[in-house]
C-alpha cells in the first residue's frame, strides 16, 4: 500500500468523509525536506494500512484545498479525523515525531 495521491477534486471524498484518521502530506517536487521524508510517508502508509490512510496532496498542482487549510510551508502533515484537522506537522521531522501523532488518533 502506498500512499494516494488526493486533489482539490477528491479531497472531500478522500479525507474528510473518510471512515478512518487520514495523514495528509501537502509537499511539492522541488521541495528538498519533502523529498527527505517521503520515504518516511510511504513507510507510514505501509505500517499503518487499514489504520489509518495516507495521502499526498501537490500544492503546485492543488491550491485551494492548502489554501483553505492555511499551509504556509512545506511539507506541512495534518492529521484528520472525522473530517476536522487534528494535529499539524510542519517541517521535516522524524518518524517519530509523526507517529507519536498519529498515536493520538488511534487510542
């Protein structure tokens, strides 16, 4: 399972009616510390499959949905659960850093 790809289009469909947490990772190509914790994300989506869903959104490619969501950096993680941000993870960070996030949402 890797990560999905989700867009301005499906965004609602993707995550927010979504019936488990969703990990967004809002990152663009030439973005160095998203290139750096990519292999982190797909990790993450593997580990984690059937827990909680994993998705990537190109801000390049999808402006509005970060826009709405105030993502002023990348790459920014929001955590979402029943539709609402949760937690927000901004910067590259370890893996660590993102499951004790995700621990959050899964007690």
């Amino acid at each position: 399972m890797t990560a999905c790809k989700v867009s301005d289009a499906d965004f609602e469909k993707e995550v927010l009616q979504s019936s488990i947490p969703v990990l967004v990772d809002f990152w663009a190509p030439w973005c160095g510390p998203c290139r750096i914790i990519a292999p982190i994300i797909e990790e993450l989506a593997e580990e984690l499959n059937g827990k909680i869903k994993v998705c990537k959104m190109n801000v390049d490619e999808n402006p509005v949905t970060p826009g709405r969501y105030g993502i002023r950096a990348i790459p920014t993680l929001i955590v979402f659960k029943n539709g609402e941000p949760v937690e927000v993870i901004v910067g590259a960070v370890s893996k660590n850093t993102i499951m004790k996030a995700l621990e959050k949402v899964l007690s």
